[in-house]
C-alpha cells in the first residue's frame, strides 16, 4: 500500500463531523457510488491504493443513500481539517487549517478525539504523534471567531454552540493526557491556547528552536483553558502567574523549564523523527534526535516575576511592577494595563485554585468548563475579539473598564460552580 491517510474527516452541512475509511473511498471510486449512508459535502477525499497504482482524489456531493456518489476529478481547495495517516506503527494527526494557523474547529475537535479512540485499541498503532500543516506552528488556538458569532448571534440559543465546542474540547484534552500509548506532540511554530490543549498534555512533547508557547486568554476577555491553569499552577514559583496574566510567550527554553515540553529537537530534525517513530519506540527515537535548547529566558526572571506576583490582588501586582527596576517589569505592567480587568481577577483566582486545592487535570478542566461558559454572557470575551480579530483596531473597550470596578462577588460569580451546573464528566464528585 502506497502512503496516505486511513481516515478521512469533514463536514456535513448540519456541521456534523463525519469519518470515511481510505478502503471505502477507494470502493467509493472505482464503483461511482458513495459509502452506504454517508453524507459529506465539498469534502476532497485522498486514499491509499495499492503501490504502482497512482493515487487519485474525489468529492462527495452526494446527500444519502439513494443519490449518493463520489466524483473523479481534480482535488479542489477543500482539504479535510484533520488528516489521519498510517506509517507503520505511527498514527500520525495533522491539523490542517494552514490558513487559520490550523485554529481548532468543533468537527475538528470532534475528529481527533473520535481518532485517539480508535487508535487506543488498534494492535497496529503503537504511537500516536501531532502535528501542523504549513510552516507556521502546530495551532495558534481555537476558532475564536466562530465563538464571536456565537456570542452576538442574539439568538435563543446563543452561546450553545460555544458551550458544546468546549465541552467536546475539554474531554479531547483530558483524553490526550490518559491516552495509553505514546503521544509525541510536535510543538513546532506557534503553539497557542488551544494548541496547547491538544500538545502539552501529551507524554512525549518536543518544542523546537521556533516554538512559540503561549495562553493569551486575557488578551481577549477570556481566561486560560484547555488545562492551561493546571500547566500555569504547576510551573516554577510565580511563573505561571506571571504567564497566565500576561499571556506571554515562551521559547523551547522557557517552556521546557515551565513544564509544556519534555525535549527539544531541531526544526530540521522533525521529519526525520516523524520516520523513525513509524518504526522505533517513541522514547529512543525523540532521545535520537533531541539537543539542548538554547538557554531559557524566564529563569534569569524569577527574582522580580516571584516578588511581585506573590499576592492574590491584581491591582498590587501591578503597583509592584511597576516599582521595579527591571524594564521587563515595566513592560509587564504596560501589558496588564491593556488586559480585560474582570479576565485579569477571574485569571488569577482560577491558578491560585489549582494550586491551593491540589487540583487534578480533570477538575481544572471541569472548573474551566464553568468559567468559559460564564465569560461567554459577559461583555469583554465578544469585545475582545472583535478587537484582535474582528475589525483588529486593537482597541478594545472593557466593561468594567477599571481592576477597581470589578468586585469580590464579580469574580466569585465566575469562579464558584453551582452545584446543578452542567459538566463534562470527568470527575466522580
């Protein structure tokens, strides 16, 4: 069999992700007729086919059973999100939205999960690995514009979809995190909020010297997700603080020494790694290609970051920054002073919760659930991105506009979980 992915996924027009087998789309082709009650729309399909055969593409426009049928033909520009490729003993994830920094999707969520769970129990997948098309990174995050149309929709059910997008994501996350065989995350470029849900949980996670790790919630009315306040409640001293408020970025050092990432590979390296997990177990094949990353950043950092960050009042972390002499804290004051303030307090209390109540994964995740779905009814998370992402006048307009306007009760109103609110299902209590 030539090379190529076993499993197709796309869309239907309800926005139903949906999953082909490579053998059906072959079938599929050669008789004209689609897969018997399938229904994916403008969705090109590649497949394996016996070596020395050629490869060939197709799209399915059919809308069922009886008027279903696949078309021979060029591929067009409509590539599935989330291509699923056998090497070997590699099963190897490409997030494919080059476009959109290969920003998650709820099919693509969907997807992926529906993958690792096949994979889990398939004797000939020993190592499961992913990855990002283009040369970007793996994934700047989540589809935060679909999030801002959900949002302002002003419909009945606004916020529904947003809260079904989490949901599936958060349970992907936690599914990254217990999967049973080696997951190799290539945290190669920009690896960013939601990107970080699908990569740092993983077992085996590489950076590279262009990796850009980064939870810039705050920077558009919104908190750390996907498990990032457990990775930020779990880094050295006030780091995570320091990260989760500002939303900064660290390089392989940085995110080696705050515990995203386990090795650092060269760039250059990857697809020379990617062939020798199709055949070697993960850990001697990471170990054969790994190097030293350059010196970290954040440890140098740790004086002034543990000084003014140890305290639970945002306004005072502020004051202490700016009362040092370093510029990186001027410059760390500067940057909290354009965040959302409400995302700032609720930012804060979310990490300190972690680490003061020994909170596992699965209950971070569960209590990010609630935030998300709570900042998704205040103003800032819709302001928020139509300033960075939506008219991009980088401008946004907070209500409240002021650290001293939102209240105790305000934070608490995020961050206390009422008792009969929905979950994910991840925890017994």
């Amino acid at each position: 069999m030539g090379e190529g992915p076993a499993w197709w996924w796309g869309a239907n027009r309800s926005g139903v992700a949906e999953c082909w087998r490579a053998g059906d789309l072959r079938q599929a082709l050669a008789s004209g007729s689609g897969p018997p009650g399938r229904s994916l729309f403008g969705v090109t399909a590649r497949w394996d086919v016996p070596a020395g055969t050629g490869t060939g593409t197709g799209t399915w426009t059919g809308s069922g059973r009886k008027d279903a049928r696949v078309t021979r033909g060029e591929a067009t520009p409509d590539e599935p999100e989330v291509l699923l490729t056998r090497r070997g003993r590699l099963g190897l994830v490409t997030l494919n939205r080059p476009r959109a920094l290969n920003a998650l999707n709820h099919a693509m969520v969907r997807g992926l999960a529906a993958a690792l769970e096949a994979w889990a129990d398939d004797p000939e997948v020993a190592t499961v690995a992913i990855t990002g098309a283009g040369e970007r990174g793996l994934c700047a995050g989540g589809d935060i514009r679909a999030i801002h149309r959900d949002a302002t929709s002003g419909a009945v059910d606004a916020g529904a979809a947003s809260a079904a997008f989490w949901r599936d994501e958060y349970r992907l996350n936690a599914l990254v995190a217990r999967f049973p065989k080696p997951y190799v995350a290539l945290m190669d470029g920009i690896v960013m909020g939601g990107g970080v849900g699908v990569s740092a949980h993983g077992d085996v996670r590489v950076v590279t010297e262009r990796s850009r790790v980064a939870m810039p919630e705050t920077g558009i009315g919104f908190t750390p997700d996907v498990g990032g306040t457990w990775l930020l409640a779990h880094a050295p001293g006030e780091l995570g603080t320091h990260l989760a408020l500002t939303g900064g970025e660290m390089t392989a050092g940085d995110a080696l020494h705050c515990g995203f990432a386990d090795h650092h590979v060269p760039a250059s390296a990857l697809s020379a790694l990617l062939a020798d997990l199709a055949t070697t177990p993960a850990g001697s094949a990471v170990a054969a290609h790994a190097t030293p990353a350059a010196p970290a950043a954040l440890p140098e950092a740790r004086a002034w970051i543990d000084a003014c960050y140890a305290t639970d009042d945002v306004a005072e972390i502020v004051a202490r920054l700016r009362a040092r002499p370093e510029e990186a804290a001027h410059r760390a004051a500067a940057t909290l002073e354009t965040r959302s303030p409400t995302s700032l307090k609720v930012t804060l209390g979310a990490v300190r919760r972690v680490r003061r109540l020994g909170l596992s994964l699965e209950q971070a995740l569960e209590a990010e659930y609630h935030v998300s779905r709570a900042l998704l009814a205040s103003p800032d998370l819709a302001e928020g991105v139509r300033a960075q992402v939506v008219d991009k006048d980088r401008s946004p307009r907070w209500r409240p506009a002021t650290l001293g306007e939102v209240t105790a009760s305000d934070v608490a109103r995020y961050l206390t979980i009422p008792e009969d609110a929905p979950g994910l299902g991840l925890t017994s209590g």
